[in-house]
C-alpha cells in the first residue's frame, strides 16, 4: 500500500500552485507583506506556521465531533494561541537567540488567517491524518510565496540574501556596484511587497487560465 | 455514542473544561521552564553590557557576536568592577544593578516617585568605561539599549535592540552599520549634555563627521531612528548627575 493515496497527495500538492492561500485563495496577506523584507524572517516565518498548521489541524480534527459548533471560532483561536505560546516558551528556554527574532511573528500566526481557514473548511470535517496532510500542504504553499517574495525584495532591496552581500559591497562599489548598479531601497518597504505578490499572482494566473475568476 | 453538541449546557461545559485544560498546561510549562527563561534573558544582559564596551567576539565588519554564554558570567564580573544605582541624585553601590528592570523606574520617575537608576563602571584594556543602559519606544514597541562612555563623554560603543521593530527596517538598528556609526561620537559637545541625533541626508553616509553629534538614519525606518534619538536624550538627560561627576574637564 502506498503511504499517500493520489487523494491524499493532492492535499499537499494543491495547496502549493492550483490552490495557493496567497495567490488564489488570497489569505495570509498579511504577513506576507509585513516579514517579507528579508529572506530570514521568511523562513523563520514559514517554519512557524508549518509547525501550528501541522498540528492545530490534528487537534481541531480530533475534536471535530466534540466541539459546540457556537463557539467553534473560539476553540480554534484558543488552539493557536496555545501552539504558538508552547513554541515560543521552548525557544525562549532552548534556542533563547532564534526566540528573539521569532517574537516579532508569534501575534501575528496567531491572527493569521490561513490557520484559521483550514481550520473552519477542512480539520473540522475530516480525519486526523488528512487534516495533517492539508495543514502541511497549505504550510507549505504559503511558505513558497513567502520565500520567493523575501529572496526578491532582499536580493533587489539591500543586495544580500540572509545578511550576506550577495552583489559585492554597495559603499566600496564593488561587485555589480562598481557598474552604476544601486540597491532599489523601495523594495525593502510593505508597499513593494504588495507589488510583488501581484506580479507573482499575475504570472500564475497567465500560465493557468483557468484560474482568472469570471468578472 | 452521539452527544447533542448545540445543547447550551454541553457548549459552557466543554468551554469550561478547555479552559482548564490549557490554561493548566500553559502554566506547567511556564513554571517549568521560567527558571531556564530567567537565566537566558540574566546572560544576555550581560552580553549587552559587555557588547557596549566593546567586549565581544566579532569577527568581521558586519556581524555581531557577543561573548557565549558558557562564558559571559565569568568576564561580565571580571571587567566590570562597580554596579550602582543613581537614586535622587546620589550614587550608591549596588551589587546584581544590571537585573533592575530599568522601564519600571522610568515609570516610577513619571510618576514622581523616587527611581533606582542602574548604572555601571568597567575596565578593560586600561580604558575606563562607563556604561548607562537606556529604554524608549519605536514604531510598534519597545526599543532599549546600552551606551558606554569614558571620561572625555566620547561614546566608545552601544548596544541597541528592540521589541517588535519591523524585520529589514526599524529592527536593523541592531545591526553593526548602524550601532559603529555612534563611536566616537560626543554626547557633551562644548560642555553642553544632549544626545545623539538620527537624521536622514546630513550628507555624511559614512559619519566620518564625528563632531556634529549626528548619524545616518536608516532607510524606511524613520519613526525607529527617531525613537532611538529621544532615548538616548532622555538617558542622558536622566544620567546626567552622574556623567557630570566623572567628567574630566
């Protein structure tokens, strides 16, 4: 038997182009433009998020027939908010450094509406093992954009790429420099995060006709 | 076995026993790991303290290494010999000064109750340093720091850090472009006490200028470069009974 069915594939395959939570389903916005200025702060935030997701969905899932559905909203934000508290309080203890730069991101996983939205339209109408697979999946569909919008803006905003210059030094003009070449200091700012995901969101939707919503 | 889900009484029983159940946990593992917590946050001020004056293990021109924590305990009560505490206007020695929450006193300043400044003295290399850590607010929250100082009021070094400050902007004033610029710099310029200025285009990106008590400011991050130049004002302004006591003339 194979570990995933075709079913269960797509539940991680989805989620990362046809069915992205940024691009398509438009979620998560959010963060997607407030971290994103540099590489690091993506990837931490993407790990975070893996984390929660993978495991709130289990939780949430194994609850499902459990929970009043009147304060649903309620039980979920309570989940989340727990997750987030337990991975900061253990990186506080043991990775004290990682923690600082985490603390920045703990509100807002906790508001992030990806979670949320997985939570209400699928853990609460599937099993365990499938809520995982989604959780992970959208996880990681989130984490891709996230990643390619970090690597442009601080390749094209500050010319490093986690703090290490990747275009030569920008005040010894070397490198690209020494060619006119300047780092375009509007990309480090939310704005042109806005702009990216546009772009990105554009070039999928050429590529995939199907995907442009009918006016 | 099917339980009715959307009686009222089901729905306050299973909010009660939620809240139980996770708040429980929560302050297990809160009560479990605050001794470890305590310990990491106590190392790391003494890296900062350290880190101001100049006590670190960078390695090159960008990077900020502070002394490792298996080692930091043992040098931070090497290098420095005095902690005190500037209480109205009186300097008293006080041993462990560096764990005063320094925002609870400037509340209490505030509110015109009577404050227990920390201050410190360290030796390293022959130079004296003094070392006045300082608080204020960014863009979203908290912003603080320490600044080390020698007798001629020349910043020999700083260290800044910040709560919430918005990643590749406010939070770069952790990064060594922007905390290198303030050596040098004077905080009493003829005599006079003010503090350090963050400004945009003083025409002097690389500060070779160090006279002019200003630094470059960082892109995209004005309000954070503003909030950094009214805490060091105010730290000066707070400190100043003690600066004007070692001052050599």
């Amino acid at each position: 038997m194979a570990l995933l069915s075709k079913k269960d594939t797509n539940l991680i395959l989805d989620p990362l182009a046809d069915n992205n939570p940024i691009t398509i389903q438009v979620l998560g916005i959010c963060s997607a433009l407030a971290i994103t200025a540099e590489l690091k702060a993506s990837v931490v935030m993407s790990i975070s998020v893996l984390f929660v997701m993978g495991i709130g969905n289990v939780v949430i899932s194994l609850l499902r027939n459990l929970i009043p559905s009147k304060i649903r909203i309620i039980v979920q934000l309570i989940v989340i908010a727990a997750l987030v508290i337990i991975v900061d309080q253990v990186l506080k203890a043991f990775a004290y450094e990682l923690s600082k730069t985490l603390s920045v991101f703990v509100g807002l996983i906790i508001t992030n509406c990806i979670i949320m939205g997985r939570f209400e339209a699928f853990a609460l109408g599937n099993g365990p093992w499938r809520s995982f697979l989604d959780g992970i999946g959208n996880a990681f569909g989130y984490a891709v954009i996230l990643i390619m919008v970090g690597f442009l803006r601080e390749l094209l905003g500050s010319g490093t790429l986690f703090g290490v210059p990747v275009l030569g030094d920008p005040i010894a003009k070397t490198g690209l420099y020494a060619f006119g070449y300047e780092n375009n200091g509007f990309m480090i700012i939310p704005p042109a995060a806005l702009i990216v995901v546009g772009v990105l969101i554009w070039i999928q939707r050429a590529q995939n006709k199907s995907l442009i919503e009918e006016a | 076995m099917s339980i009715n889900t959307e009686k009222n009484s089901y729905t306050i029983i299973f909010a009660v026993i939620m809240v139980v159940v996770v708040g429980s946990l929560l302050a297990l593992m809160a009560s479990g790991l605050k001794s470890k917590i305590k310990e990491n946050e106590r190392f790391e001020k003494q890296q900062n303290i350290l880190y101001a004056m100049g006590v670190n293990r960078n390695q090159d021109e960008s990077s900020v290494n502070f002394i490792p924590t298996t080692e930091v305990e043992s040098i931070f009560n090497n290098l420095i010999e005095g902690q005190y505490v500037l209480s109205g206007g009186e300097i008293q020695a006080q041993e462990e000064a560096y764990l005063i929450d320094l925002k609870k006193e400037i509340n209490k300043i505030k509110k015109g109750d009577k404050a227990s400044l920390p201050l410190f003295v360290g030796t390293n290399d022959n130079q004296k340093y003094y070392i006045i850590p300082m608080y204020g607010k960014g863009l979203w929250d908290a912003i603080w720091g320490y600044m080390a100082v020698d007798e001629d009021m020349i910043i020999k070094g700083v260290y800044f850090d910040h709560k919430a400050e918005t990643p590749g902007l406010g939070a770069n004033i952790k990064l060594r472009y922007f905390m290198d610029d303030f050596i040098g710099e004077s905080i009493a310029s003829n005599g006079k006490f003010g503090g350090i200025s963050v400004v945009k285009g003083n025409n002097d990106p690389l500060n070779e200028d160090k006279s002019d008590a200003e630094v470059d400011a960082l892109a995209g991050a004005t309000i954070t470069g503003n909030g950094v130049s009214d805490m060091i004002k105010e730290s000066v302004k707070l400190y100043q009974p003690f600066l004007q006591s070692i001052m050599t003339n």
